[in-house]
C-alpha cells in the first residue's frame, strides 16, 4: 500500500520513504525533522535515530538511508506525544 498523505502539497519539496514489507509511507521531509526537532528537545538519550539526526549521520551521507534497528526507532518515535 502506497500511503502519500503526509507528502500532498509539497510534492518536489525533499521526500522520505519509510518502507515496510510492502507497505510504503511517503512524507515531506519537514515532517520528518520537525519531528526529529521536538525528540531532541526530550530527555531521550542521544541514540539511533535522534543520534545520527544530532550529528548529522546517517542519511545525510548515503541515499536511501537504511535505519540500522527498527525496534529503537519505533520506540523513539512512540514517545512523542
């Protein structure tokens, strides 16, 4: 399944794809940071996801980027409120 919404309006603005099996989430990429922004302001120690965003890793350098543990980035985003 092909998901867009997220993307909708800024289409030629910078994309991210998260995919999953089959299942495919395309997002603006100010989402994707501003997101990024408010974990940076919690407690969260600076790890896997949040860390690579910190130090500008990650898929600032390679493209696609491949997130290394699913698991720690899901639970990262899970504590968003």
């Amino acid at each position: 399944m092909l998901n867009r919404k997220y993307y909708e309006g800024f289409e030629g603005e910078p994309e991210l794809i998260l995919v999953n099996e089959e299942n495919k989430l395309i997002i603006w990429n100010g989402f994707f940071e501003a997101i990024l922004d408010a974990l940076l302001e919690t407690n969260l120690e600076k790890e896997g996801i949040i860390k690579e965003y910190f130090y500008h890793e990650g898929w600032y350098d390679d493209s696609p980027w491949v997130v290394k543990s699913f698991f720690m980035c899901k639970f990262t985003l899970a504590k968003i409120e």
